[in-house]
C-alpha cells in the first residue's frame, strides 16, 4: 500500500535535499566540537554554525547574528525566554489558541505568582490586535503568542499586536513554529523582541534543532535559565554576559545544526514565497475537497485567507480517532488525531476533549496525493 505523509503540522517529511549529507558529513568527515579546540578543523566547524546565524537572521529578519541562540526547539526557548523573564507579580498575556509550549511554562509560573491573561481568539482561531489593550495592565511585561495555530493554521495578526505593545511597553515574544520557513517574517521591521523557532517544521531541517533570536536589551533583563561550560572566558565561575554564550551552555547539537544549515541553504534558494504559494495551493485543493464532504465539519477558516497548512476536521456521527486509524490502515494516509498539544486552541475551537483529525500538506506534497486523501476521506466517511 503506498504511504501518504500528511502531518507536516507535527514535523516536515521530507527534509529538504542535502539535509542528510550535511548531517553524514559532519558524523563522519568532521565530528570535532566548536569553541573548545584550537585547531583548524574546530574554526571551520564554528564557521558553519556561525553561517547558520547568519542565514536565520537573513530570514527572519534581524542583524546580529550573535543573538540567535540554539537550543533544541521552540519548547527550550520558549521556557528560557518567559522564565528567565518574569518574577512573581509580573503580568503575562497570551492569545486562547496557544500551544502547551507556551501553556505549560505559564501555568508553571502562575504557581509563583505570575498573573496570566489570556486573550479570547473567536471560534475559527482569529484574534483582533485592537482588543489586546482592553487586557493590559500597569504590571503587564510580556505578551507571549504563537504566530499561527497548530490545530487550524490560523494566522494571528502578530505585526499589529507589536504595535500595540510597542506603544505600551510591554516585550512581544513569537512562537513561530507553524510559519517560520513558510511565511515572510521581519522582527526589527514589526518590532518583535524575540521569536522562538523551530528547525524540524517549516525550516525543513532535523529534529532537535531551533532556538531563539532576541533583541540585546531584552537579553540583558533574562536571567539564563541553564548555567554551564561555554568554552568561552573559562576562569570565570559566573555565566559569560556576552551573547550567544550567555544562553548556550555545554556542547551544541552540531550533527543537527549541520543539517539545519544545508536546509536554510535549500529554502533560500527556493524563498519562501514559492514554498508558501505551493502549500497553499495543496490546502485550496484539499478545503474545496472536504467542502464537499456531508459528514465533517472543517475546524478554522474554511479557505486561504489568513491562514497555513494544517487543515482540521472534525467528522459528524464518527469518532475521529477511528476515522484517522481507518485513513493510515486502509489507505497509508498519515494525519494527526486529537488535541495536537494545544487543548486550549480546542476549547477555543469548540472541539474539546475530543479534538480534531489535522491534515497538514507540506513542501514535497502532490495534488494526487491531496485527491487521494480527500477520495480515502469520503470512503471511510461513507462506509
Ligand atoms: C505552535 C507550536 N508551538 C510550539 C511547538 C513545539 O516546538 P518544538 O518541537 O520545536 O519544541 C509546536 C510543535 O508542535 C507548535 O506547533
């Protein structure tokens, strides 16, 4: 039975060309460590890694490549970021569709005396900057929110929401897990004081990859939430004040950040534009495909406008989860069923506790395969 990848929401399969090599060649032709060694093949190693800063700056918009600190994805950064940040009577806004990676790490410091406010999106996901003031506070420090929905694909109006804080000095950070790569992102131009990413999704490199980018007055006020070895002024006992280092104790992911160099090298040369133009025709294919279908009901904004790739549904006189199981037995197709870490966004949604089936096309997907799901669909909906 041919195998149908349509998850890409969870992480993107394939990774792009040369992700692997890139991968191989530093296991098995490099291998050294950076910024601990005094030999040549440990400077050129570094020059990798420093050419990956200075690649993600280039797309996402930001010109010091020392403060691109990697970590092992937006979950790291995310914890790093908000509770290196805010201190117990601190305020703390969040859009109603976020992701645990950003839920968790709240309710954990609501424990210490962290208020957390969170903005109602409305039932397909969309949240209008206009209403964030109305929640603001004199104690508010920071709004946290994620770029687009992992369970609709949503897109939140992030440029307008810097604005707002922008105006009444309050930090923006951005989870852009479900748009870095796809969509076009300017942190100095919108004002975003740090963006969380991911490697492994729409920057097509491999698991265990991402970090964060931060503005150098806001990297002052974070407290390093991991202290450690850096190679770096090493007969201080206290954690270095400069940056990266000063977020990237003990030894990087370098196997990893070899592969999410040759992908960033792969998506610019494509631009981002062309990936986005192409998800999205998949998705227009895939919504006027499930339009027609009786027995489910699309979860978010049933066309483009405003939004990614995944796509949610929610089957009528069906339970999902035995419709997806039936999609990947039957048919190879392999979707994500339940609440995709984001309960929250399902609340919001109005498909809480029982969640959603996600169909996430990616960069590699064709439109027969998009036909193909959307034929299985209706079988497994008929039967
Ligand atoms: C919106 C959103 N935020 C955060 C994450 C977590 O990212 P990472 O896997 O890099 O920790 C995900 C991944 O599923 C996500 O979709």
């Amino acid at each position: 039975m041919k195998r149908v990848y349509l998850d890409n929401g969870s992480t993107s399969f394939p990774k792009a060309p040369g992700v692997g090599e890139a991968m191989r060649r530093y296991c098995e032709d490099i291998g050294v460590n950076i910024g601990r060694g005094g030999y040549e093949e440990a400077y050129s190693a570094a020059d990798v890694i420093l050419e990956t800063r200075e690649k993600l700056c280039e797309l996402f918009g930001f010109d010091k490549p020392e403060n691109v600190v990697f970590t092992s994805g937006i979950t790291a950064s995310i914890n790093m970021v908000l509770k290196g940040f805010l201190r117990p009577g601190d305020h703390v806004l969040a859009s109603s569709v976020e992701h645990n990676a950003v839920i968790r790490p709240l309710r954990q410091l609501e424990q210490t005396g962290v208020e957390v406010t969170l903005i109602p999106c409305n039932t397909d996901g969309r949240l209008y900057a206009n209403t964030i003031s109305r929640y603001l506070k004199p104690n508010s420090k920071a709004v946290v929110m994620t770029h687009a929905s992992n369970v609709c694909g949503t897109i939140l109006p992030i440029r307008e929401v810097a604005k707002v804080c922008q105006e009444y000095g309050v930090r923006l950070i951005v989870d852009c897990a479900q748009t870095g790569g796809v969509l076009k992102i300017n942190m100095k131009e919108w004002g975003v004081d740090a963006l969380a990413f991911a490697g492994h999704k729409g920057l097509l490199g491999p698991q265990g990859t991402g970090g964060f980018i931060i503005k150098d007055d806001f990297a002052c006020e974070l407290t390093p939430l991991i202290s450690g070895g850096t190679g770096s002024i090493s007969h201080l006992e206290t954690v270095p004040d400069f940056m990266p280092d000063r977020f990237e104790s003990g030894t990087q992911n370098l196997p990893g950040l070899f592969g999410l160099n040759a992908a960033i090298r792969y998506l610019t040369s494509i631009g981002t534009e062309k990936i986005y133009q192409r998800e999205m025709e998949l998705t227009q294919t895939l919504l006027q495909g499930l339009c027609q279908l009786k027995k489910l009901r699309i979860v978010g904004i049933p066309s483009c406008e405003g939004r990614v790739a995944p796509v949610s549904i929610d089957c009528i006189g069906k339970d999902n989860a035995r419709v997806a199981y039936e999609l990947e037995q039957s048919f190879g197709i392999m979707t994500r069923c339940g609440l995709h870490c984001a309960p929250l966004a399902h609340k919001t949604l109005g498909t809480y506790p029982r969640g959603t089936i996600r169909i996430t096309p990616g960069h590699r997907t064709t439109t027969e395969e998009i036909y193909y799901a959307i034929d299985a669909i209706k079988a497994v909906l008929d039967a």
